[in-house]
C-alpha cells in the first residue's frame, strides 16, 4: 500500500518573509498529509529550512521519529519508504566508523548521504523519498526511489522559496502558490486517462522523477539520473534456467520485503502476480499470512 509515512517542507529565499509563520504553515501541511501516518508527526523550522514528517511505524518503533539528525546536526532528514538492505548498510557503515543511536533504516540512510554524498541512492534497495538539508552548504537533496513508487513533488518559486511534499495537498497549502491547472497535463489526462510521470495537473508543481535526485540551492535546482531500466539483452539462458532464475529473483524480493517490527498481511487482486507473492510469502513465514 502505498500509505506508508509522508513528509513535507519548505526552504524560505534568503530574505525570510516574517508576514508567514513558518511553524504554523508546516503543521498545517504534515497535517493535511495524516492519513499517510497515524502513528506519530514531528517537524523541525531551522534558519531557512522546514521539514515535516507523519509516520506510519514500520521498523524501529521506539527510537525512529523523525525529523532525524546527524550527530553534529549537519544533516537533518524526513524519510518516507523503507530500505530492505539497511541493516547490512549498517554493518558496512559501522565498519567505516559510523556510529548508530537508532535501529532505524532512516539513520542508516544519514549516515550513507555523510560518508557517500549524493551517491548514497546507488547503496539504497527500497522504495524511498527523502529529503536532507545541509545546513552549513544550506542545500536541500531530495531523492525519489527507482520506479517511483514513493511520490515526491516539488515546487520552486521566483523569490527562490523551494516547496516540497508526498502530496500535491500539501505544497497547495502554502500562499505562495496559484492553483492554476496545467492545460498540457490536463490533456493528456482526457487522452490517456492519466497525467504522465513527466508533468502534473497544476502549473506550480512538478514531480521528482523515478530514479532521480534533485539539489536545490541558492534559489535553483539540479536534477539528475541515478537509475534507467536496463536495457533487455539476449542471455543465452535456456528456457528452464530462466524460469530457476525468475522464481529464485520473486523469492529473494518477497523475502527482503517482509523485515518489519509489525505484522504484516497483504491484498490479493487475484491475479498470478499477486497470488505468487503471498504464496511466497507463506514460505518464508512461520506465521500464517
């Protein structure tokens, strides 16, 4: 499900404009986004960052509130996701002399961006968005995971105030934006069905794209690719040995995704996909499903 934590925020142009209370605008945002974490919400205004966060606990219930922070308060992140191989990225960090407070995969996530910057997505197996502001460079990464499956929007105004959410709901929240529908997106919603990964049915907002990271700073954005599909190749594998390498690949993913301080359970559509999913699941539980 897709309802699984949700973050929001925004950074202030280096002029602060004192007519908005900045508190107040971030409470009211991480609360339009509740339904996406029942479980706790913590927020953080500091210099000219905001950052929020609602949280549906998953792993680590007790020590993993959010917004986190480095020990030396660099770096603070809000996280939405989960990351199946955070605890063999602790041990990795750990190795190189990193030190965790927390079990949770948000720290580890911290700890990544500190000792490989913006390469640290290339370490990450999950479903991920996240948000880590730098408050010595005052630079703002955010991160989308490979497929999109975490939402992540954004927008950028021309004073140079930056805006940023799981939710379009949130971003319109703040006063500086115009809820004016994009023409563009609106067509290709009455031609497809749906508006396309690359636009979004309001003007002011856009998406962080799947696999893509985006640095924004002094009033401007990069964004760049980290990830693309692999290109479809000719393995010279007889059809008996894909069928072992497929049902080996369904197992491990379904194995990986089942790390969880909470029971778990699953929707069945009643499709093949899904049905062998929750059949694998049964496997690799001592529970029943």
């Amino acid at each position: 499900l897709e309802f699984m934590c949700g973050i929001a925020g925004f950074i202030s142009p280096e002029k602060i404009d004192l007519s908005i209370d900045r508190g107040a605008l971030l409470e009211r945002m991480c609360v339009a986004i509740a339904h996406r974490g029942p479980d706790d919400q913590g927020t953080v205004v500091m210099g000219r960052a905001a950052l929020g966060m609602r949280r549906l606990a998953i792993i680590d219930l007790v020590t993993g509130h959010q917004p986190m922070f480095s020990d030396d308060k660099r770096y603070s992140i809000v996280f939405n996701g989960e990351i199946y191989n955070y605890r063999e990225l602790k041990r990795e960090l750990e190795s190189r002399g990193y030190q965790f407070r927390t079990n949770s995969d948000t720290e580890t996530i911290l700890h990544a961006f500190e000792a490989y910057g913006v390469d640290c997505v290339q370490h990450l197996r999950g479903m991920f968005a996240f948000a880590i502001w730098d408050s010595v460079e005052e630079e703002l990464f955010l991160a989308r995971d490979r497929v999109g499956k975490k939402p992540l929007f954004y927008s950028l105004f021309p004073d140079g105030t930056f805006v940023f959410g799981s939710e379009i709901k949130s971003i319109l929240l703040h006063p500086k934006i115009r809820k004016e529908v994009d023409a563009k997106a609106l067509d290709s919603y009455l031609t497809f069905g749906y508006v396309p990964e690359s636009q979004c049915i309001f003007k002011d907002v856009r998406k962080v794209q799947p696999g893509c990271f985006l640095r924004f700073s002094n009033g401007k954005f990069a964004e760049d690719r980290y990830w693309s599909f692999p290109l479809s190749h000719d393995s010279g594998k007889t059809s008996d040995q894909l069928v072992t390498e497929l049902r080996e690949t369904l197992e491990e993913a379904v194995r990986i995704r089942m790390i969880s301080d909470v029971p778990l359970g699953a929707f069945l559509s009643g499709g093949v996909d899904s049905s062998a999913a929750v059949g694998l699941m049964s496997q690799l539980s001592s529970e029943p499903v």
